[in-house]
C-alpha cells in the first residue's frame, strides 16, 4: 500500500474509532480462513465491523479519540472489532468465538466509554444480558408499583360491591 492509501486507510480508522461505542482487540494467531470468516459473519449480524490493520496504522488512527487508551495493546498481531451500536453484542460473539476455538484467539483489550478495558471486563460484559432484556426488565418493575395500584383502587368497590351482595343476601334469607 502506497503513502497516500495509508493516510487516506488512517483517516478512514479514526473516523470510525471517533463514531464507535467500543472497540476491542483480538490476537488472531493462529486462525484459519474459514475461521475468520465465521468471526466475520457472526460480528456482521451483531453490526459490529471486524478488520485486520497494521497496529502502526492503528496507532496514528487513534490519536486524538478516546481511544488512545488501547495503544499499549497495538502489538503483535492485532485485529479490530469496532462496534457502533451493542458493545455487549460484540462482547458475547467475541468471548464466545474464543471460547469454542482450539487455537490461540484471544482477547487482548477493548475500549468502552473512553476506559480500557480487560479481557476479564469484555467477559463480564459478554456476561450481561442483552439490551432487550435489560429493557424489559427495568420495563417490568416500572410497571410493577402501577398495577399493583390499580388492583388496590379495583379492590374498594369490588368489596362494597361485595358487602352489598352480602346485605341482600341476607334480607333475601330473612
């Protein structure tokens, strides 16, 4: 690749490492084709974009974004999973493509809101459920205090109902 394809590929990096929400590195040594691809694919359903860029490149990408925070890692092999949507989506399919390889495909480091992140931290995040769960669930207990006070506001008159049901029973029997 010529001068001017590095700056305009660097320049291209950086704009995407300002736009994303985390962005994590991997050591791929040891990966075939076919296992790449399938990282590949799997990250493209997650939106997340999976590329593998000279950590010189890398480096001088990072400069001048939150991102800096990952540069001690820019060494040996590095691929990079950037994701702009879902950083627990890209966690789970990255701590779960490392867990079911029998080589070496490892996790070296990840940004998340500007903080450097562990390999033990990408894990604990592939840990949570997912954003649609956590969703309904603060949903559910939001909901929870309102339907409970509509059951108590149903309760009076259902139990005057009750009561006068009750009064007329007894007249009936009388």
């Amino acid at each position: 690749m010529n001068k001017e394809g590095k700056h305009q590929l660097v320049a291209e990096v950086h704009d995407k490492l300002q736009r994303a929400k985390a962005v994590f590195l991997a050591d791929f040594r040891g990966m075939n084709v076919g296992q790449a691809t399938d990282l590949r694919n799997e990250l493209r359903k997650a939106d997340v974009e999976y590329k593998v860029i000279k950590n010189t490149l890398l480096e001088l990408a990072s400069k001048g974004t939150d991102k800096e925070a990952l540069n001690p890692y820019f060494a040996g092999p590095t691929a990079v999973a950037i994701s702009y949507d879902d950083p627990v989506a890209a966690a789970k399919v990255l701590s779960r493509f490392a867990k079911e390889q029998t080589n070496p495909f490892t996790l070296k480091a990840g940004v998340l809101s500007g903080k450097a992140i562990s390999p033990a931290d990408i894990q604990a995040l592939a840990d949570l459920p997912s954003r649609e769960v956590l969703i309904a669930k603060m949903l559910g207990s939001m909901q929870a205090p309102a339907t409970n006070f509509v059951g108590v506001l149903a309760a009076v008159p259902g139990s005057f109902v009750r009561a006068l049901n009750a009064i007329r029973i007894k007249k009936e029997g009388n």
